[in-house]
C-alpha cells in the first residue's frame, strides 16, 4: 500500500489556488486534486496500487474526508482512478487515463515526460491539424483570420519564451480549430491548445529555443488566407514535423 505522505509537495499551482478567490474547502479540493495528479503522472503511484482508506488518508495529508472524496470525484471522471466500497481507490492502468484532459497534460510535463508520451502526441497533432488547416483554408471568414493574425503579431511581440507569446500560439492554433466549422474536431480545441501549450514549454526549459518557429505558423496563416487546403495542409504539417524535431533536440539535451 502506498504512504499518502509520499505526495507532500509544493507547486506553482497550489499557490496559484491559495491565491485564488475561492472558499478554503475549494482551494483544498483543487490543491489535493493536483498533488495526487502529480503523483500518478509522476509514477509515485503505479496502476494497480490502492490508495490508503479514505480515513487514514485524509487523517494522513491533514484534509477533511469531504475535500478527499471530491479530489477522487475528480481523478475518477479524468480516468486515472476508480474508487469502490471496500476495494478502495485504485489507480487504473494507463490505458484508461485521459490523457488529452488538460490537466493531466499538465501534470504529465511538470516532470520529465515520456519520450513516447510525446511522440504519441505530436503523431495526433499531425493527423488531426494538417486536415483542420485544410476545412479552414476553405471555410474561414474574416474574423477568423483577423484572430489568426492578431495571434501572430502576438506571438511576435511576445516571442514564445513568455507565457504571453505561448498564450497566442494557443489563439492561432484554436482559430484554425474554429474555423474548420467542425463540431466534432472543437471538441479537441482545448486538448490540442494544452499540447503545443505544453511541449512548446518543455523545449524551452534547459535552453532557448534552437529556431524561431513563427515564419512556421506564417506560412499556414498564408496558405489559408489564400484558400489554398492542399498548402495550409502541407505547411502544417511540416510546423508539426519541425515542432517534434525541436522537442527531441531539447530532450536529449
């Protein structure tokens, strides 16, 4: 069985939460939620252990009973847990966990993710937007491309080195999203911003960036200007191709 204590942690988001303007029993929620994420992405826990009992695991991280039960509601509906009367909480095996839940990207590159992990979301990101880029080359209006260009200056302005400049990297790719008037590719519009969110982030850590990717995201922003599908396409796919190339150069260094 696995000792609660194991996830005594500080973080960035739990100050973010302190500071929060939310009730204490929110911000207590929102605090374990994220340090029991952190411990499963993390492999402090593994699929297959049980967590301590609901009463010796709150008694242990000095929560309420209520606060744990709601972080495990919220691990559970993010399929990293299944909780059942007297088996206990269990974490699932990977297969199960929601891997595109933006948190739990978050939780999964707060450490050293898995080169795998990464490759695997860089293989989904070249299948879903070299075609999302296509339907908006063909479908935009002029308020999608106000916002793609918008996002672009941003990005200038801001470089990709702040979290203002990756913010608008998360605007350019959306409105892409929005502009392929696909309901069901919209519904991938946050998971798709917390990925180039997140590994744009990672490749940044150890150094800066080895290129700048912006005139990447120009010549897509060109291509669907033009109403050219087959080269908003292709200039896509390339972006996401040099994107991963960057990510690999920044683990293995």
């Amino acid at each position: 069985m696995t000792n609660a204590k194991a996830i005594e942690v500080k973080t960035d988001g739990e100050a973010k939460a302190k500071s929060a303007p939310r009730g204490p029993g929110r911000r207590l929620h929102g605090s374990l939620v994220h340090k029991l994420g952190l411990a499963i992405l993390s492999g402090q826990y593994a699929p297959g252990d049980i967590l301590s009992g609901e009463v010796a695991f709150a008694e242990e991280l000095e929560v309420s009973r209520s606060a744990y039960r709601e972080a495990v509601q919220v691990l559970t509906a993010k399929g990293l847990v299944e909780s059942r009367p007297k088996a206990g909480t269990r974490i699932l095996p990977r297969n199960r966990w929601n891997l595109l839940d933006p948190d739990v990207l978050a939780w999964a590159f707060a450490g050293e993710p898995d080169i795998e992990f990464v490759r695997s979301l860089f293989e989904l990101r070249a299948i879903v937007e070299p075609a999302a880029a296509r339907l908006a080359a063909e479908r935009r209006d002029r308020n999608d491309l106000k916002i793609m260009k918008d996002a672009l200056a941003a990005m200038r302005r801001h470089t990709l080195a702040t979290e203002a400049g990756r913010a608008a990297d998360r605007d350019f790719h959306n409105a892409i999203l929005q502009a392929t008037r696909n309901e069901a590719l919209l519904v991938l519009n946050a998971s798709i911003g917390a990925a180039v969110n997140w590994t744009t982030q990672f490749k940044q850590r150890s150094r800066a960036l080895p290129r700048n990717p912006i005139p990447d995201h120009v010549r897509v922003y060109d291509a669907i200007a033009a109403s050219d599908g087959a080269a908003a396409s292709e200039a896509m796919s390339e972006l996401v191709h040099l994107a991963l190339e960057d990510t690999r150069s920044a683990m293995k260094g």
